[in-house]
C-alpha cells in the first residue's frame, strides 16, 4: 500500500514539475519523473499529426495524399530541429550535470538564435515553390494547383515547429519535463479547436479546406512558442534568460553545429529514405499513398510515447556524464530500453491483431482502408525491435556523440531500407507490401547494429 501511495506522489510530481537532482536521485525514481511527462509531451506532439489528418480525411484520398507528401517533405524540417534540439539536449544538460546554469542558459539562448535562422532559409524556398515541390513528389498539376495552400502554409511557418522542439529540448534537458509537456498540450487544444472550424467553415470561420489544417496547427504550435518564451523570461525555471544571456556567441554555437550536424544527419538520411518510400508507393496510386499515410500517423502516434521515454534516457545520460557518473548513466540506458521495448511490444500486438479498426476510425474507402490495414500489420510486427533501437540512438546523442547513430542510420537506411524496398516491390513484384516488409527489416538491422557498438563504451568519453 505505502509503495502505492509513493508510486502515485511520483505521478502526481512528475506532472506537476519537480527541482530533483536527476544525477542523485533513484534511477528508478529520475526514469519515473522525467519518463512521464515526456510521454504525455509525445502524445500531445502526435495529436498534432492525428486531429490533422482525422479531418482531412473528410475531404477524401487527395486532400489526404497532399497531407501525406507534404509531411514526407516538411520531415526535412523536422530532421533539422530535432538535429539541432538533440545538440541543445546534450550541452544544457551537460552544463546542468556541471551544475552550471549560466552556461546552460547562454546556450540555450545560442540555440534558438540558431533555429530561428536556418528556419527562414527553408520558408522563403517553400512558399515560393510549394506548388512544384508537389508535382516533383508525384501529385498532378491539376491538384497540385488546387492544393498547394496547405504545402506553402506548413512550409512558410516552419519557424514554429523549429523553436518548439528546441525550447522544449531546453527544457526537458534542464529537468524541467512538464513545463514541456504543458507547452504541446496548450498548442493541441487550439489546434483541435481551430482545425474542424477552418476546414470546413463552421460558424464565424472561413472554409479553407485542407489549407485550413494548416492555418489551424500554425496558430497552435504558434500560441504554443510564445508560452514558451513568456517561461524561459519569466517562468523562474531551472533556465532562466535574461538580458545578460542576449548575445550572439559564435563559439557556442559553432558547437552546437557541430554537434547538430551529425543529429541533422541522422534525421536527413531517415527523412530522404522515407521520402524515397512515399515516392515507390506512389507509383500504386493515390488510395495506396493515403492508406500508407494513415497508418504512418497511427504508427507516429503510438511510437511517439516511447521517443518520449527515450529522451527521459538522453537527459540522465548528458546530466550524469556531466557529473562524471558514466555507470549509472549506462544503466540509465538499459533500464529504460527495456522498459521501452515491452510498453511498444505490447502496443505492436494489438496493432497487428486489429489493424482494419484503426485505419477504419480515419476512413472507410476500401482501397485505402485495405492498404493502411497491410502497411499497419506489418510494421507493428517490427515494434519490439524499434523500443529498444530508439533508447539505444538517443543514448549515443544524450552523450554529444551524433557521429556514431549517422553512420548506423547511413548503413541502415541507405544500403539496406531503400534498394531492400525497390526490390521487393518492383523486381519481386511485391508492390507496395514490398516497401513495408522493408521498413521492418531495416529498423531491426539498426537496433542490433546500435546494441553492438553501444556495448563498446566508447559513447561514455565524448567532450561536450
């Protein structure tokens, strides 16, 4: 009973924020506090995905496949903001195992100064050629033409998406993992408020069609960065920026580049192979390509949760190294992968046992709601295999070591996934079951890869 009333305090803490020292704390206890809210922070992230494509889905298999190709190009800005946030994870939460909040604060600041720059060198490209980016992926020029609002709307306010991964990095890296978590869940709201009324021109409200999708999560994610910042100021969080911190440091970020550049690198080569799935599928036609896309937000939603868990791992694993505690750092890494592999094992099973269900909550067209059942069942299968495999990737880059994942991404993705996907699909004739079958072996390829290096130790003496 007590040890239930103490799991419950725990729950109740964690989600209300808490000032423990994660490298003195329980391990148990520090995976509990951050591992929480960083999973609800995760949902929150993938509602954003699902709300959007719930409604779209309305508007049937084309609006559904703009989304759908939209999302495999706008993953170029996710693989740079999360590069870039996985770079500030790993310095503020160095600087913070150092015990040194100034540093941690000035590099947080050098780290937003760096997203809100490269973030305008991809909006002004992607408005201008949104429509043609469209056609390049596979779209005709007809529903290019009608369509692109949604492409050009999410492409131009790429800023959001930037400084919400890197300020909620800021934060989870500092400890401070439910200030994170009330930030997504803040934006999801409005977003869910906003999305039905703009799509579809209900009540006050315009009907924009999908571009309304688009109108709707910019303004929520938007709404959502400017909490973040009203925090960062004035929050009294463990960061805390001031006028002091408001100074361009071009050594810091220079690090923080260099660092990022590998995470980037990551993230570009999982986003270039996907992009590359999505335009093999294509070739199936437009059912198939919203089929896949559905189940690819199912997939995103219910994994999400464990990216959250593993981020738990990168922050004890930067904050521990910091304190020069690299044992209990490791053992950070393997408690919570497992932990990890049995939550999303489990949820693996239900969705290969009852796929038709889900996919059937977004659409009900048969071709597409047959192709999302088959693409669901068959990456689920892999679930088990992913849990491990993410805890593993997030230790490396916990530690500022972003090299090691890049050259395991490059192996996994680029030599195995794509030329495995083609062959399957196109030479064996296995159509678009083919490129599914593929993802499947690819990502377990990589978490055996990561768990035989990541045994080598050499991820424990990198300098940040």
């Amino acid at each position: 009973m007590n040890s239930l009333k103490s799991l419950f305090r725990d729950i109740a803490e964690a989600i209300a924020g808490t000032e423990q020292d994660f490298t003195e704390v329980n391990l148990g206890r520090a995976i509990l506090l951050l591992s929480i809210p960083a999973v609800l922070e995760m949902i929150m992230e993938s509602v954003f995905v699902v709300v959007d494509i719930f409604f779209v889905s309305k508007l049937g298999a084309n609006a559904v496949a703009t989304v759908g190709i939209t999302e495999s190009l706008i993953t170029i800005v996710y693989a740079i903001s999360f590069g870039l946030a996985t770079a500030t994870t790993s310095m503020v939460s160095r600087r913070i195992g150092e015990k040194d909040q100034y540093k941690a604060s000035q590099t947080a600041f050098q780290a937003i100064l760096t997203g809100v720059t490269v973030s305008f060198l991809i909006a002004v490209p992607g408005v201008i050629f949104s429509e043609r980016l469209l056609e390049v992926m596979g779209v005709s020029a007809d529903i290019a033409r009608k369509l692109s609002g949604y492409t050009r709307i999410v492409v131009g306010s790429n800023t959001v998406i930037m400084l919400l991964f890197i300020i909620n990095a800021i934060f989870r890296s500092a400890g401070d993992a439910a200030v994170a978590m009330r930030v997504l869940w803040m934006g999801n709201i409005i977003n869910i408020i906003l999305d039905p009324c703009l799509i579809f021109g209900l009540g006050p409200f315009p009907e924009l069609g999908v571009a309304g999708a688009a109108v709707a999560t910019s303004t929520g994610r938007g709404i959502a960065v400017l909490y973040q910042f009203w925090l960062l100021f004035f929050g009294r969080k463990r960061i805390q920026l001031s006028s002091d911190h408001l100074r361009v440091n071009f050594r810091i970020i220079g690090r923080l580049l260099r660092i990022s550049i590998g995470s980037i690198g990551q993230n570009l080569i999982g986003t270039i192979s996907w992009i590359g799935l999505v335009r093999i599928i294509s070739i199936f036609g437009n059912e198939i390509v919203a089929g896949y896309t559905i189940a690819i937000r199912i997939i995103n939603f219910v994994m999400l949760p464990s990216w959250g868990i593993s981020n738990a791992a990168s922050t004890l694993v930067g904050q521990n190294l910091g304190a020069n505690k690299p044992a209990r750092a490791e053992k950070a890494v393997m408690v919570t992968g497992w932990v990890n592999m049995i939550l999303l094992g489990a949820v693996g099973l239900i969705l290969v046992i009852f796929p038709s269900w889900f996919i059937n909550v977004f659409i009900n067209e048969k071709a597409v709601l047959d192709s999302g059942t088959e693409c669901l069942r068959i990456i689920s299968i892999g679930f088990i295999a992913y849990g491990f495999g993410m805890v593993l990737v997030n230790s490396f880059n916990g530690a500022g070591d972003t090299a090691t994942p890049l050259k395991i991404n490059t192996f996994a993705y680029f030599i195995i996934e794509i030329p495995l996907a083609w062959f399957l699909a196109m030479t064996l004739g296995m159509n678009q079951q083919g490129v599914f079958v593929a993802i499947v072996i690819a990502e377990t390829i990589m978490t055996l890869t990561a768990w035989l290096v990541f045994r080598r130790g050499k991820w424990k003496l990198k300098k940040v």
